[in-house]
C-alpha cells in the first residue's frame, strides 16, 4: 500500500513516500523508489496512504512510490494518525475498539 509520513515528532521523517513492506507494533517499514527501507515509528507519526482497488494486490508497474499509476480515479488518500494503529497487526481486527466503521 502507498504511504506518506505527512508529519512526525522527527523531522527528517516527514516526506518519506513509498509502500508499506512490513509492520511491527510500533513501526511501519516503508520501501522508497531506491528500494531503501525505512522504519518509521507509527507514535506521533501522521500518514498519508494512497488507497486503490489494487491495493490488495502485489505487482510492479509504472508511477512512483506513492502516486502509482492506478492512483489516477478512484484512489482515495487517507490520514490516519499513526497513534491509532499501535498495535500487533493480526490483532487490530480482534479487538472492538472505538471504530467509527463497524
């Protein structure tokens, strides 16, 4: 999924664009256009994901990190705080939480 750390307590954090290649607890590990991977910490952390129809699926093609070619119509950009996705991924969806979605 494309994402971009629109703001972060470290300011050398903010820009960072890519897709999200792994998840801790507390971090997201983004990939950039040069194939480096960064470790964000998701405490404090604003960002910014590039939702598509595609999103679920895995293939390379044309655009960049974080404006992929299919993310002309039909993309839709999200903010999300990163504060709300502390936790162990496999557990998001067990717990109820305060979810405006359900």
């Amino acid at each position: 999924m494309a994402t971009r750390v629109a703001a972060a307590p470290n300011p050398d954090l903010v820009g960072i664009a890519g897709r999200v290649v792994g998840e801790t607890a507390g971090t997201l590990r983004v990939a950039g256009e040069s194939s480096r991977v960064r470790q964000v910490p998701k405490r404090g952390t604003v960002f910014e994901f590039a939702i598509t129809d595609e999103a679920a699926v895995t293939r390379e093609g044309t655009g960049t990190a974080f404006e992929p070619a299919t993310a002309g119509e039909g993309a839709a950009h999200v903010t999300v705080d990163g504060s709300r996705l502390l936790s162990r991924p496999a557990e998001r969806t067990e717990n109820g939480g305060d979810s405006h979605w359900r």
